[in-house]
C-alpha cells in the first residue's frame, strides 16, 4: 500500500482513493465548506489534515467504505503532501491506521486546530 513515489492512491492498487473536497465543496457550498485554497497551500510537516478515504472492503470487494479520516503531513513535494494515517478506519477495510497517504490540497477537507 506504501508508494516511494509521489502518486494519488488508486482503488486498483492501493485498495483506496481520496475524493476530492473542492469539487464536493463545489456541489454543495452552502452544507459543505472547507479551508481555503490557500490555507491548504501553505500547509507544513506535523500539520494534521482530515480527508475523505473511498475504501475497498476486505470480506466484499463489491462493498466500499466511505470514512473521514486524520493524516500528519510528513512532507511536501511541489503540489503533493505525504502524510501518515492517523486513524483505526471502522469495519473490515484494507486500510490500516499508519500507512502512508499522498494527496494534494484538493482532497483536504479540514485542518486540525488545537
């Protein structure tokens, strides 16, 4: 599941992806905002990010698991952050709390505020 590369998650490969929250922010403005564009530009090492993870089931291939989810940004390489995973997903999900997620600032729907 770990890539060295910087690439987005595939369902294919990686049992997941990320949806992407501009366009979900796009659809519904008024119910579903997000931070701005530039908020999530200028995001560091330690920042931590809530994302949306479409992921695969491990009992029904058919079935997929929709769940926000916590990612600390590990680094950053141009437009793509790489993060940990910093949840225990619920269900019977191929996704395990630790693995590491690459997104861009398209897919970050939160930033965690102390």
């Amino acid at each position: 599941m770990c890539k060295n590369k910087m690439e987005l998650p595939t369902y294919e490969i990686d049992h997941y992806e990320l949806d992407n929250g501009e366009e979900i922010h796009n659809e519904y403005p008024e119910t579903f905002e997000i931070p701005s564009r530039e908020l999530r530009e200028k995001l560091k090492v330690g920042d931590i990010v809530k994302l949306i993870f479409r992921m695969e089931e491990r009992a029904n291939k058919e079935e997929v698991s929709v769940e926000r989810m916590w990612v600390e940004i590990q680094e950053k390489n141009g437009s793509y952050y790489s993060g940990i995973l910093d949840n225990d997903p619920s269900g019977e999900v191929l996704v395990e709390c630790g693995i590491t997620v690459n997104f861009k600032a398209e897919h970050i729907i939160q930033i965690y505020e102390e």
